[in-house]
C-alpha cells in the first residue's frame, strides 16, 4: 500500500494565454486544462519533478484554446490518457487539435462527481461565453482544492459547491479601469465585462470573500490578462478588499499569485 501524502497540487500556469494545473493523490495524477503545446507542458511538469507520461487523466474545462490547445498532442502520445469533459465541450473542440481517439474520450457531466480510487472529482457548470464550460472541485481525505476561472460571475450554487475547501484557484483577470483604457475593441470589452466574461480582481475578491471559510488555507490568483491586469495590482486590490472585511490575509490564509509561464511549487491541499 502506498503512503498516503495527501493531495499535491501546482498551477503549472495560469493567464488569458494559457492554463494547466497538475494534482497529484498517492493512487492518480491528473490535469485540468493542457492550454500549452506537449512539449511546454512536459518541460513544466518537469520542473516540479514530474513526468508527463505518469498522468493518466486530463480534466478540461471549455474548448478555448487557452484551455485545450495541447489535448490532441497528449491523448495521441499517450495511450492510457484518460479525456474527461462534457458532451458540449467534447463536441465543440476546435479541429486545429487533429483527430482525437475516441476510446480515451469520457463525457463527464455538468454537476456530476466521478470517483477515481483515492480521489473524487465534482464538476460544477460556470458562465461563460462556450459550449457549456464547467470547472472542478478535488477531494481527497476530507481536504478539497477548488478551481474557478473563466466565468462572469460565481452563482450561489458554485459558492455552495465550493464554500469552505483548503485552496482554491480564483480568477481575477482585469483590472477594469486598465481594460477600459487599454487597447481591446469595445465589443471585446464588453464581453470580457458581461455575465459570461471574466471576473475583474474585484469581482475576484467578493467571490473569495463567498466561499472563504475556517479551513481555508491558500488562494491563488489566476487567469490574469496580460494586456488588462498586473500581479501586483490583482494582489493588492484582492488583499485590501478582504482585508477591510476583517479577513485574515496573511494570517488565516495566504494569497498566491500565479504565473503565464512558471510553475507554482507544489503544496499539499490542507497543509
């Protein structure tokens, strides 16, 4: 029996241009996301000192490209991969990802909770401008590890879904006086703004501010718009926000900023 090390995770990326997130339990290692080629995701899994071959499932949350453009790479190099997504998602694929084998495509329904030996996966639907894009919730021994991005606004029944988990990946994409005065078309403003857009930093902090609960530990800022938004400044206006509602920031729980191209260490989810 193998020693129980608990749930491992690190966002391997996290931007407008690109997402993965690696999770590990002692009996799976899984994906969400593969928006990098193959080999951009190989060299970031082997900077955590992981393997690319040892995954054997990938979650992916919506057909951008920012989110799948490296799946027909992987399920093609990988035979035992398994595909877990919705049945619009899996339909909606872009054909730039060439054919996909069907045996290693599994539909994995909006709401649904798929139990994999030590680790179970809920998925939870999200408002965004896609087919029917979903993200997901990890458990493992009591301790859960929550990802949000890509949504205009968190419903109350995602806050229920994800309320009080150890860490969470939250989006916070625009600042949006930057987005306003920056060099996006209005169309494009407009929908990045709307109910099935992204959240802007503020939108970001009330979400986190929902589900923060006793047990949480960690959370990151994701999903930042390099051309709408800084680390810095998602960070700042994040903590300033929850910090004048009395939550502990740097005390009870640390916020994390999260990288277009560099791998966030790996931690262990209620550590």
């Amino acid at each position: 029996m193998s020693e129980d090390f608990g749930m491992r995770v690190s966002v391997l990326a996290s931007s407008s241009s690109g997402n993965a997130t690696y999770i590990e339990t002692p009996e799976h290692k899984v994906l969400v996301d593969a928006g990098f080629s193959g080999q951009r995701l190989a060299a970031m899994m082997a900077s955590i000192g992981r393997n690319l071959s040892d995954v054997d499932s990938l979650f992916i949350t919506h057909e951008h490209s920012d989110h799948c453009r490296g799946l027909g790479v992987l399920a093609r190099r990988y035979p035992k991969l398994a595909v877990y997504a919705n049945a619009p998602t899996l339909a909606a694929l872009p054909a730039s990802l060439g054919k996909l084998p069907a045996d290693q495509l599994h539909v994995f329904d909006r709401g649904a909770t798929l139990s994999l030996g030590d680790l179970d996966v809920e998925s939870f639907g999200v408002s965004h401008d896609s087919a029917a894009a979903q993200f997901y919730q990890f458990h493992h021994d009591d301790h859960a590890f929550a990802i949000v991005t890509d949504t205009g606004y968190v419903s109350d029944t995602v806050a229920g879904t994800i309320r009080d988990a150890d860490a969470y990946v939250m989006e916070c994409n625009h600042d949006i006086d930057m987005l306003r005065q920056g060099p996006y078309p209005w169309p494009l403003q407009q929908r990045i703004l709307s109910d099935t857009g992204h959240l802007s930093n503020e939108d970001g902090a009330d979400a986190i501010m929902d589900v923060i609960g006793l047990r949480t530990k960690r959370v990151y800022l994701g999903h930042l718009s390099p051309h709408n938004n800084f680390k810095s400044l998602a960070h700042a206006t994040v903590a300033d926000l929850l910090m004048q509602q009395g939550l502990g920031v740097g005390h009870d729980f640390e916020l994390y900023d999260t990288d277009p191209e560099v791998p966030d260490p790996l931690f262990t989810v209620g550590a």
